[in-house]
C-alpha cells in the first residue's frame, strides 16, 4: 500500500477541493493520502517518506502561485526520480499552473506521471467530482 502526498497552493479554497477528491481515489483504491497546504513543506525533508506525490495550484494570470514555485524549487532536491506523480489545479481561462507543474514533475525530477494534469474549473462543475476521483484512481494505480 503506498503513501500519496498531495500539497496544494490555493487562494479561494478550490484548489484544497480538487486535492481532496484526488486523495478520495487514492484510498478508494487502497493507498493513503495525506493533503498538505504549501505553506507546511518548509525544506525538502518535508518531503520524504511518500510513495507518491500530487501537487497543485490554481492559475492566475497565467501563472501559478507564487508559493508553489517555491515548492517546485525544493523538489528539485528531493529524491523524486521514478516515483509517481500528478498535478493538478483550478483555473478560469487558461489553465497553465497544473501543465507547468507536471512538467516540471516529469522533465526535471524524473518522475513516473500519470497521463496529464487534470485542469478543473472548480471541483463542483461538468463533472469534476468524478474526473477528480478517477485521477486518483489513476495515481493509485502507479503505485501498485
């Protein structure tokens, strides 16, 4: 049974939403997981101990928070390589936060990502509940 941890930046509270449902179908698939806001991973030590991982932020303006940057930085010096990944975020035109994540996730520490990043306007809207759920059924499966 893995370990996922999901950190996630959020402003308006959607983001913590969308991490909520992903970590729901984790552990409808067996596997924890522990939802953590960005601002409570102080060094990269923070980030040990997981068989898996998930971050996420909403986009704004085009980019994604400011404090998610600061966390992608520290997981450059994680030992990441090869685990399972995912990101994800809420955005109301564009989206790119959770697509800059997860290619920093893939391309820079070497991880082992699901499919895509999975983009929800909010959590409530066309289906998000489910998509959010399947995501994480989907990283679950990773970890098998």
């Amino acid at each position: 049974m893995g370990n996922f941890l999901i950190v996630y930046a959020t402003r308006s509270g959607e983001t913590k939403k969308i991490g909520e449902l992903i970590a729901e179908g984790i552990r409808i698939n067996g596997h924890s997981a522990e939802i953590k806001k960005v601002n409570e991973i102080k060094n990269e030590k923070d980030l040990d101990g997981y068989d898996g991982y998930v971050f996420g932020s909403p986009t704004y303006h085009g980019e994604m928070i400011s404090s998610m940057k600061q966390l992608l930085f520290l997981g450059e010096r994680a030992a990441l390589k090869g685990l399972p990944g995912g990101a994800f975020g809420a955005f109301g035109w564009s989206g790119e936060a959770p697509e800059r994540i997860f290619g920093t996730m893939k391309n820079i520490y070497g991880m082992k990502m699901t499919g895509n990043p999975l983009m929800l306007k909010a959590s409530w809207m066309g289906g998000g509940r489910d998509m959010a759920q399947d995501y994480g059924k989907e990283l679950a499966k990773l970890a098998d």
